[in-house]
C-alpha cells in the first residue's frame, strides 16, 4: 500500500507482477506469455492499473507508480 495525493494504492500481487513488468519495458504479449494470461486479460490489467494511478497513458502510469514509490 503506497499513498499518492492522499489516496491510499493497493495493488494485489499479479497486479505489482505486471506493474513490474511494464516498468521494465515488455509489451502487452510478452507480459501475456511471462505471466501465462491472455492478451485481453492484459489489457485489462494496463486498463484498471491506469485507473488506480489517475492516468491516461502508460508512461503517465508508469511515472505516477515511480514517483508513488513503487519503483
């Protein structure tokens, strides 16, 4: 649990998985095959992760969860 602009984060441990996995750089279907989920699934995951962090794009994402201390 992180907390950013007075909002407490709680990621459950496949979402810190493929947080992890997008900071680092890996695409939508190389997280798919890592984590053996589908691709649509993923994009659901990038889709309610950008949600959780205030974002519009991945790198806002990706920027918030470093800043939040993730990272």
């Amino acid at each position: 649990m992180i907390e950013n602009n007075d909002k407490q984060i709680v990621l459950s441990k496949k979402e810190s998985q493929i947080l992890s996995l997008i900071v680092s750089g890996r695409t939508s279907t190389q997280i798919a095959e890592t984590v053996n989920l589908s691709l649509p699934t993923i994009k659901w995951y990038r889709k309610k992760m950008k949600e959780i962090f205030d974002a519009e794009t991945t790198a806002e994402m990706v920027g918030k969860a470093i800043k939040a201390g993730f990272y």
